[in-house]
C-alpha cells in the first residue's frame, strides 16, 4: 500500500444555481493511480481543478506530504509539486510545440535571453519518451489532435511533480499511443508519482489503476481498491442502482420503408445498399477506417455521389449540401459534437434552435418568445441538465452536450436521423439516458441509422445492423440473428482475403 501524498477533505464548491461540490474528501497514494469516477457532472474535473488551481474552494482543506496548502492559481500549483492535463486541452495554438511545453517556465541565460536550444532538445527526449514523432518545432496548430494531446502530457512530464492528473487523457488517442500512455504511467508510479486517473472508460480503470475514488452528484460516495471490485459494482456506485438493463431495446412493429439507398459510390464507399423502415434503428458496425462515417456524411450531403441512388418516401433525392438535406428531412449528429456539431462559446438555446431558425421568422427579426418556449421544451423532454436555456454549451457535461447535440436535430423534424458514435466520450449513466431517448425517437415515427464502434450498443439497441468493411457492405444481420460472433465474422474473414489477396 503506497503512502498518502495528498488528502482532500470537506471540498465543497458552489457555481451561480448549482452545488458541485458538497464535503467531498479524495486520497491519492504513492506510486499508484487512483481512478476518479462518477457521471458526467458528478463534481470530478470540478474537484481537480480546485486541486490545480483553476477553481478557488469554496469550504475544506488541503494536504500534500501531510502539510496543508493553499492553491492560488495554475502555476502555483505547478511550483508545489501538482500537475494537470486537462480534458479540454490547454495549448496555445500559434506557439511552437516547445514553446507550450516551456511556457512560463522558460529556460533563459545569465543574460535573460532564451535558451531556444536547450529547450527544443529537452522537449525531444520528452516526446522521445512518448514515442511519438514530433518536431518541437512546430507550431500546435500544425499538428494532429491526438499529437496535441501527446504534447500536453510531455508538458505535464517536464514539471517533474510529485502528483499528475490526467483528465480523460485517451479520448483522442489510438489504442497504440494509449498503449505507450499506460507504459509511462507505469514508469511514473515506479518513481513514486501519484496519478489520480479520470476516465469513463472502465476498461482503462482496471488496466492501469490500483484504486478507485467515485462521486455521484458532487459527494463521496467511496474508496475501494480495484482488486476489489467489479464494473457492475463500479457502475451501481455510480449511477446509484444497478443497470441489469443497460440497453432498454424497445421492439417496434413496422413494414412502412422510408429511405432506401441503391448501389450508393464515391471515393469513400462503393456499390452501398439497404433500406430503412419507418420507427426502426439500423445500427452499422465495423472497424474503424470502415467508411461508416463516410457514408453518414455522404447521405447528409457532405460528400458527393458518383454512383446511385437515394430514394425518401418513394421519391428519388441528392442533397448537394447539409442545408438541402435538413429541408427534405435527414439529419447527421457528428461524432465529433464539439468542433461539428455545437457551438460552445453560444447558450443551450441558441445551440438548439440553431438548425430551425426558418421556424422562428417573423417580419422583424425571430420570435423569441416562441424560441424561448420551443427550446424549454425540448430541454424538459430530453432532460438536458441546465442551470438556464442561457447557459453555454461548453459549461455542460458531455452527456448534456450530447442531448443538446441531438435536440437540435431533433427539432428539424427528421424523418432520417443519422446518429454517429451518439454515445461517444459519456459515462455509464449518461449512456442510458441516450438510449432512452433513442426509444422516444422511434415511437415517434423517426428512422434511425446509427453508426457505432461500440458491439455491445450496436447489440443492444439495433432493430438491423449493417457490417461495413472498407467502404462496402459485408454482411446484414437481424436482431434475433446478430452477435458480436458474426459480425467479427464478417470483418475478419475479409482481413484475411485482403491479406491473402495482397500475399498472392
């Protein structure tokens, strides 16, 4: 058992008609990783932003290595041994990737002038240990998402602190570079570091963690060791009850078809076909680089068709652009809602109207009033978790971000609605919420196509599901027929004949 380093007790913290934070106490131990869990809004990024700095609390105490502390601001945080790599990233894009990793701490000589150099080569050897091929050089800008977020570790490497937190570090991150993240991580806990972890991805919890710490609505609820638990424990402390029925699949009884898609190519898909009956969710599986994206976007007007057909309601269609989409009813929720498919810096309400705004014309101007009451409505009916309509998006959890996201197609009236990884980056909890509204979509008439990599969401709530392999149709299968057996069948069998057939 490692040493306490830091012990947080009686944390509690309160923003304008919210409560985030109600006498939460939290450990992190000597060479182990201590995973912080909870819902999205539970109080985790709440609490360690007080730790790092961000955010002042409002009641409780600190203590590091026994002595308590005060955290003024980031960089104090910093000098007293504490470090944060935070969810939404916290680079200056028009700097040079050194220049962030060195930013406020810059090397100078005796002269004061900068010590550029010594700076570059130090930054490489901390994305050498990262085994990512960076050149420090560049500006962030120039660069990858999932390279910023190797940068933004290198930088909280280079602090050389004594406790690292890590804020859903792997979001943008391939299973190779998590690979390389959890070698580090180990190497850090051989130096005695302490790691406080924050991730919904349970599977990471029990990879790379020794402890787990959850919260459920801003309070402790507890403190147990992973090689005591199990993920439905982890979940019912989540959440608060068990979920013996993760997916609440809700069968419909329809034969109307709505849209059929014929012999469907361009440069991303080939010879696509299927048809999708009215109230019904087809789910599409496959791995990534599978053309399912591709194909969601090409339907909703984004990409250009070479070949084939569209047919809506028995009338042939071809949207040249997302706006010709929306208007003859066929919606696209990106998988990517922060950069495709809200606006952060805009409130709840002006996010959900967004798409609708020809609804709320008037000879002069919109109809506010009307916009007001529309969006309070659809916050009530997909529970959209909101202080105010006034609220800005990026103030939200991911979950609530996801049903602002999907409100605002909603509001369309979509007789297709394309849902891309709709549950992507949202806890347990959140899940099922999502999965609920998907079950009022279908009972009110909405067709659904939903692109997932998850097998278990494309198990559970899928009426048909559609296997894709680079860029075509591998296999069909109906509910009753489909396990995750088959639809790896299907993929893997078609490895194996590209491989084959490149050998050959």
């Amino acid at each position: 058992m490692g040493r306490e380093i830091l012990r947080m007790e009686n944390i509690s913290k309160s923003f304008p008609g919210v409560k985030a934070l109600d006498d939460v106490r939290f450990n992190a131990y000597e060479g182990e990783v201590m995973a912080l869990l909870g819902e999205n809004g539970a109080g985790k990024s709440t609490l360690m932003k007080i730790l790092s700095g961000v955010y002042t609390k409002d009641t409780g105490k600190i203590l590091l290595n026994g002595k308590e502390l005060e955290v003024l601001n980031p960089k104090d945080a910093f000098d007293k041994g504490i470090a944060i790599i935070h969810q939404e990233l916290n680079l200056v894009p028009n700097l040079t990737v050194y220049e962030n990793i060195f930013l406020g701490r810059e090397e100078t000589t005796t002269y004061k002038t900068l010590k550029k150099d010594y700076m570059i080569k130090e930054a490489k050897k901390l994305l050498d240990r990262l085994k990512v091929d960076i050149d420090p050089t560049l500006k962030i800008n120039e660069i990858s998402l999932a390279k910023q977020q190797m940068v933004e570790i290198a930088k909280a490497l280079s602090l050389n602190t004594s406790v690292i937190i890590m804020d859903e570090p792997t979001d943008t991150l391939t299973d190779k570079e998590v690979d390389i993240l959890f070698d580090v991580i180990r190497e850090l806990k051989a130096e005695k570091k302490a790691i406080v972890y924050i991730s919904h991805r349970l599977k990471e919890v029990f990879e790379i963690c020794d402890r787990v710490t959850v919260l459920r609505d801003g309070k402790f609820i507890d403190e147990r060791l992973v090689s005591e638990i199990d993920e439905e424990e982890i979940i019912k402390l989540m959440v608060g009850r068990t979920l013996d029925e993760q997916f609440p699949y809700l069968k419909t009884n329809t034969s109307e078809f709505v849209f059929e898609v014929k012999n469907l190519t361009n440069k991303y898909v080939k010879n696509i076909s299927f048809s999708l009956k009215r109230g019904e969710v087809l789910g599409i599986s496959g791995l990534v680089g599978a053309g399912r994206s591709e194909l969601g976007k090409t339907i909703f007007g984004l990409y250009p068709i070479d070949e084939g057909e569209m047919i809506l309601e028995g009338k042939k269609v071809e949207f040249k652009s997302p706006k010709e989409a929306i208007e003859n009813g066929i919606m696209y929720v990106s998988e990517d809602r922060k950069s495709e498919g809200l606006v952060l810096t805009m409130d709840v309400k002006s996010n959900i109207t967004l798409s609708s705004l020809d609804k709320f014309k008037r000879a002069l101007g919109l109809d506010k009033k009307k916009e007001e009451r529309i969006s309070e409505d659809y916050r009530k009916k997909i529970n959209i978790k909101t202080p105010t309509l006034t609220q800005k998006v990026k103030n939200l959890s991911g979950g609530n971000q996801q049903k602002v996201a999907i409100a605002k197609s909603l509001l369309t009236q979509p007789k297709v609605l394309i849902l891309d990884e709709p549950t992507r980056g949202i806890d347990v909890g959140a899940k099922r919420e999502i999965y609920d509204l998907l079950n009022v979509i279908k009972k009110e008439g909405h067709s659904v196509i939903m692109i997932s990599s998850e097998m278990p969401e494309i198990l559970g709530m899928s009426d048909r599901i559609i296997v894709m392999h680079e860029g075509k149709i591998k296999g069909e299968l109906t509910k009753e027929e489909a396990t995750s057996e088959k639809i790896m069948n299907y993929i893997i069998k078609e490895e194996e004949d590209r491989i084959e057939s490149k050998i050959s």
